[in-house]
C-alpha cells in the first residue's frame, strides 16, 4: 500500500521534538508499506535532503521514508499571523501533492488543523483515496479555552473541524476526551481509534542516569525537569510561582529545569530575573537522543499544562511518557486521564492547579526521599512498558490503517464495530 503521511512538523530522532510520525511511518515500511512523508522545511536541514530545483522543494530517503519538506520554514515564535499563513500555505502546496503523487491511502496528522485539507480536497474531487485524520488537539475548542476571540479564525477552525471529520474515512485520536469530541461531531459509524501517544523504551531509559552536567546545576540539587514547548497553553508560570514559594522558604537545595523554546520563554526568562528566581534555569532545545540522556538524570519529571478543563482529558504530551519510560516520578499541575494515570500507579504527585505552595510541598516531599522516588520510578517504568511501549502502539495504528485501506480496496466500508480490537 503507498501511503501519503501529511505532517508539517515531522520530527526524526536527530531532531528536536516528538517523533510519533517517524516511528508510525518506520512501522508502515517494516509491514511492507511505502510511505511519503510531506513536511515542513524547519527539521530539513537536520535530515540532509537534497534540494529539487525543478519541484522547489526538499526530497529524499530516510531511513526508508520518502520525505517531501517544503520550504515553508515555521517557529513557534512566530506571530498567529504568520503561523496562519504558512499553515495555509504548507496546505495548499500539499494539495497539489495529493493530486499528483499515486497513493492508496492518505493519512494527515494536526496540528495545525490545516493539515486535513488534502484530504478534504480529494473526497470532494471526487477520489475514492481513503482519508484517515489524525487529532492531536480538539479545534477550536482549545484556542477559545485559551482566550481567542477573534470570530473569523474561531468560525474557520469550526467549519474546517467539521469538514475533516465529513470527509475523513477514518480518524485517530491521541486521548479520551478526542476521541469523545471526534464521535460527537463526526457521522454516526465514522471508525475512531484511540491511540496515545507513547514510551520509547529502548531510548528513555532508567539505566541511563548520570549526574546532570548542565551550566547552573549544584552538586547534590534535587532538579525537576520539564521538557517541551514554552507556550502558552504549557502555562510554566506555575513553576516560576512554586519557584518563588521555595526560594521563600529557603530551599536552594531544590532547582527547576525548563528545556525547550516558545513564544513565552523570553517572557518566563524576563520574570525569573526580575523576580531574582536563581533556582531556575532555562536552556534550549535539545535533540531527541541526548533529551533522553538529561530526562533520565532528572529526579522527577514536571507535567505542566495551563488550568484550561479542555486539557484534561483532552492531551497527550510527549514529555509524560518521556518521563515514565526513563522512570521518573512526575508530578502534574492539573486533573485529567493522566493525574488519574498517576494517581492509580503510584508513580507521582498530583497537585491542585494555581496552586505553588502545594506544588512546592511536593517538590519537597520528592526531595526528602530517595527511597520514596525510587518506588515511583519503578511504577512509572512499569506503567509505561505495560501500557505505552511505542512498538506495541505502531503496531496497533499498521493495524488500523490496513484494516481502512483494506476496505477501501474491496469497495466496502470500515465501520466502528468491525475496528473495535484498535480503540
């Protein structure tokens, strides 16, 4: 089966960022599958393709992946402006992919939202390429949580939400709460797995801790570790408040580690100077294979998210299951699926949101027991092998994507009850 994988900020392990559509796309290949990937150009340099002047864009072989990176260079410091535009742009070159490379199936992932107009523009064309939408955030449902208001933008995320759900085979959610908002808005029988995010067990390892050797680290400091975006639905204020409530009470002992870039860092950086916040320290991004080595010598891992309920039940970080597979203690900042995952497992600490002082007692909670932290960190690698090995997790996305490309093929349709083995 040739199959069209639209991801606009497709990740390998020498980038930096999560690499879910490199490891799906690798097990697509290893069940005999072709796969061509079409991206974004802000991780091309990093994978070395060469450049197609005829095309006017970047391809070549990646570990047996086709890749097509445009050259739309994106950063999430960009104003919504811009990232509006190049989104709309990266959408509508891929259009003119979908109709002009073969496939037997197409398969786009969010976010951005946009990502599903390829295949919304080949069912209304007509084709019979089945089109399986990948939802990694509810539309618009998270921007209006976190304060837009614009009608336009909120108008045309709803219709294009609705649209990909019409038009789409199929689609694939990264958490409960989207699996439940895909059903409730897409047609009646629309085929929908659950497929979270998952653990690299081979890569996030416990056996990989070593003393941290990062600028800023004191000898014998407990550190908290958060990896990942700096935005503002990642909501790191309320570390700098925990930070500041632990600096009140004297414990130099305790330092927080933020590691990643945003919109929001230089303004988290700003405040943490102002406020004299010395205990913590941030650094940029770092490539998949040496983020494992850091998250591993962490002595718990931070699952930080802004107080918006759309989150609960309604994300799947990467850095969660970072931390588990690398058995870390986490502590989270705010209920949902993954507060209740660490609660029944005995792997963390769940703390009310807006809430330093018992983030603090947390951190030092964690700090005052090595025997304590050991203990969840055996749980956390337990959950994570039992439950999110990424292996097992690609295997069941070969699975769903072969069972709707296998149907398309005879002229029948998936329906949800004949996939219920891959929810």
């Amino acid at each position: 089966m040739r199959v069209l994988y639209f991801h606009q900020h497709f990740v390998t392990p020498s980038g930096t960022g999560g690499t879910r559509s490199y490891e799906f796309a690798r097990a697509l290949i290893g069940r005999g599958h072709r796969v061509t990937m079409i991206c974004g150009q802000h991780q091309a340099d990093r994978m070395n393709l060469p450049w197609d002047d005829r095309r006017r864009w970047f391809r070549g072989d990646v570990d047996g992946i086709d890749v097509i990176a445009l050259p739309i260079p994106y950063s999430n410091r960009d104003s919504l402006v811009r990232r509006a535009t190049l989104f709309l742009r990266f959408a509508l070159r891929s259009v003119g992919i979908a109709f002009r490379e073969r496939s037997d199936l197409l398969f786009a992932t969010s976010t951005p939202l946009t990502a599903g107009i390829p295949g919304i523009a080949l069912q209304w064309a007509g084709r019979r390429t089945p089109f399986v939408f990948e939802v990694r955030d509810l539309w618009p449902e998270l921007p209006r949580a976190l304060g837009m208001k614009n009608p336009v933008l909120l108008g045309g995320m709803s219709i294009l939400e609705w649209l990909s759900y019409r038009c789409a085979t199929a689609c694939v959610g990264l958490a409960p709460g989207i699996v439940e908002g895909i059903r409730r808005r897409a047609p009646r029988g629309r085929p929908v797995a659950l497929i979270p995010n998952g653990c690299d067990l081979d890569l996030f390892r416990p056996d990989a801790r070593r003393p941290l050797d990062l600028p800023g680290i004191r000898p014998g400091a407990f550190v908290a570790g958060f990896t990942g975006a700096h935005g503002l639905a990642n909501g790191l204020d309320a570390v700098l408040d925990a930070a500041a409530e632990l600096k009140r009470r004297g414990r130099s002992d305790i330092q927080l580690v933020l590691i990643g870039d945003g919109n929001q860092k230089d303004r988290l950086v700003e405040r943490a100077s102002r406020d004299g916040l010395d205990n913590v320290l941030f650094l940029p991004p770092v490539r998949k294979t040496e983020i494992a080595r850091i998250t591993a010598s962490f002595d718990c891992g931070m699952m930080i998210l802004a107080n918006v309920p759309a989150f609960y039940y309604g994300t799947s970080p990467n850095k969660f299951f970072d931390y588990i597979s690398a058995g870390l203690p986490v502590v989270c900042n705010y209920p949902g699926w993954l507060s209740e995952l660490i609660t029944e497992n005995a792997c963390g600490v769940v703390v009310a949101p807006n809430d330093p002082a018992a983030f603090a007692d947390a951190l030092c909670s964690l700090a005052a027991s090595a025997e304590g932290r050991e203990a969840m960190g055996r749980r956390s690698r337990e959950l994570a092998a039992a439950a999110f090995g990424r292996e097992a997790l690609a295997a069941q996305f070969v699975e769903f994507i072969e069972r709707i490309g296998a149907a398309a093929a005879t002229g029948a349709t998936a329906t949800a009850e004949q996939l219920e083995t891959v929810r």
